[in-house]
C-alpha cells in the first residue's frame, strides 16, 4: 500500500472560509483542530521511514491529493509516503507534526511540505516556521516545499487582490529561505500556474483547491519529478 493508509480522519467546517477582515486583508483564520486529516499509521510511517520514502505534512490541498500523489511516486520509484495532512492548518502546525515524526520514528532523506495556503491570514509569521523546519531536517536531509497560488473566488475583488498579495508574501519568504538553506527545494506551482493565465482557472477549482483531475495530476507530476530528480 502507498500512503494512504491513515490512522484517524474527521470531519468539520474549515477553517478556510475565514472571517473577513484581519490586519493583512485576507481575514482572520479560525479553529482548525477539529477540520478534516488524514495521518498514516504508525505502521505506514515506520515502514516509509524505514524504506527511505517520503515524509508529507500539508493542509486541505494536500488531504484531496495526497493518494493520487502517494500512488504516483510509488509507481515512479518505489518509493513509500506517510502523511500527515490538515485542513486549515497553519505551516506552525506542520512544523509541530514534523517534530513529533522527527522524535518519535526519526526522518527519511526526503521531507515534503505542501503547507502555506493558510498562511495567508498571517504572512510575518511564516519565515519563522521554515526556519524552524530547516533546523528539524538538518543539513543532510532534503526539504522539498511546495509554493502556493490563493485567490478565493468566493470572496470579494478587495480580499481576492489580499489573497494575491499575501501569497506572493509567503513565496518571497521561501525564496529568501532558499538563500539560506542549499537542502531547500521549492517546487513552484505558483510559477507553473502563472505561465499560462488559463491555468488559474482550469487547473484551480476555487482559486485554491486543484480541479479534479487536470490540477491534481499538474501538481501532483510537479512534485514527483522534483522528489525523483537526481
């Protein structure tokens, strides 16, 4: 099995559809410990671990398409993926769940972080979080961070322009990172999206969530080949 085992799954009202308003535009996040996740099992994590796979923690983009994803690398190279996925979740969060791996089962050479999209509500906070990341992995593992692209189509023209804004923010963030960090690979769906302007629409279901299935294959293929690439 790839990693799409998991150990508990739930099942609430995500936080994604924030509070309007908040200091940077994009509204204010709310509760997201009792959103929706999808966590391998203990088994899963030892075996990927173990096996040298990869390590995933994401957000709700990443619970949609972290199977597909899991299936596509298995069939790529072998290799395995455990998962630890929340909807809603800020990177801080992401960052906890890395560090509970980091000491409970140690980490393989690959680290996926597919977090950010909730970030959006806080952006200052962000650089921190990727700091903190880098130091959990180490200078002999890989961090591999998938960018983001946040333009809720629901929400209106003045909070759609602070989604823009707020993730350019956050990928400016990364980018400075990478400066610092030469085991940080940032895979730039954000840029593989503005390529062509009719991708924001066909590839993106809401302006966050890939479409089912020509955005969850593009990000996902993106991913693969950066993970896979020697």
């Amino acid at each position: 099995m790839a990693a799409s085992t998991v150990a508990a799954t739930a099942t609430a009202t995500e936080a994604s559809a924030a509070t309007p308003g908040g200091p940077y535009g994009s509204g204010v996040l709310g509760s997201w410990t009792n959103t929706t996740r999808a966590i391998s099992t203990a088994a899963q994590i030892q075996r990927t671990r173990e096996t040298n796979g990869v390590f995933m923690f994401g957000d709700s983009i990443a619970i949609q398409d972290g199977k597909s994803l899991a299936t596509r690398l298995l069939s790529r190279d072998g290799s395995q993926m455990a998962v630890h996925n929340w909807a809603s979740r800020p990177t801080s969060g992401a960052v906890d769940a890395l560090q509970q791996w980091a000491s409970t089962y140690g980490l393989p050479r690959r680290i996926l972080m597919a977090s950010g999209s909730n970030d959006i509500f806080d952006p200052p906070k962000f650089a921190a979080q990727v700091d903190r990341a880098m130091r959990i992995v180490g200078p002999t593992r890989t961090l591999f961070w998938t960018n983001l692209q946040v333009v809720r189509k629901a929400q209106t023209a003045t909070v759609q322009l602070a989604d823009q804004r707020n993730s350019s923010w956050i990928n400016m963030q990364l980018y400075d990172a990478q400066e610092k960090y030469p085991n940080l690979r940032i895979i730039r769906w954000a840029e593989w999206l503005w390529v062509k302007p009719y991708r924001l629409t066909n590839y993106l279901r809401d302006g966050v969530h890939t479409s089912i299935p020509l955005g969850q294959d593009a990000r996902n293929e993106l991913i693969v080949q950066a993970l896979t690439q020697r």
